[in-house]
C-alpha cells in the first residue's frame, strides 16, 4: 500500500470515530437498581443525564441505602453504555475492512 492510500484510509477511520463519538453522545442508556427503586441514564459516552428515584426510596431517610442504589443503577448504566459503544465501534472497525479491534476504546 503506497503512503497515499494510507493517508486516504487515515482521514476515513478519523472521519468515522469523529461521527462516532458524535452519535455516543446523542445515545441513551438506563441502568436500574433495586428492581426500579432508582434508575440513571447515561449517554454511550457514560456520561449521566438524569436519575430518577421512586419516591418509597426517599420516604424510609435510608441515606445510605440509597447512596449504594445510586452508585449501582449508574455503575449498571455506564456498563450498557461501554457494551453499546464497543459494538458500534466493532461495527466500525468492519466496515472499513480493520476486523476486531485488539485495543479498548478511547472513552
């Protein structure tokens, strides 16, 4: 492969990873704990937009019941949103002909 088709390929993959990272952002995952009590949505990025709690787990004054119900629903909620985003990353790498990726994503 001559340096030309290298450099071609090489502002493909960018262009691709740039409207990836692009659409991650625009992606919603929820992550749930306490069979619903509190649930997180987060961006394929992992990053969290909003949490949702029922209002059973705030009337108890558990503090730290829900504090662990927090940390699980998002911990939950940003695992779905790796697992997502390292699937339209494999897709990714497919379509361009670069097969499995051996390295973990950037974000």
């Amino acid at each position: 492969m001559d340096f030309l088709k290298m450099m071609q390929a090489a502002q493909q993959v960018s262009g691709k990873m740039r409207e990836l990272q692009e659409s991650l952002q625009r992606i919603s995952v929820t992550g749930s704990a306490g069979g619903g009590l509190v649930t997180v949505t987060v961006d394929g990025r992992g990053t969290m937009q909003s949490v949702r709690l029922d209002p059973a787990t705030v009337q108890g004054g558990d503090v730290e019941m829900l504090e662990d119900l927090v940390a699980v629903a998002t911990q939950d909620a940003q695992r779905k949103a790796r697992e997502q985003a390292e699937a339209e990353m494999q897709r990714l790498a497919s379509g361009l002909g670069l097969g499995n990726l051996p390295f973990p994503l950037p974000f």
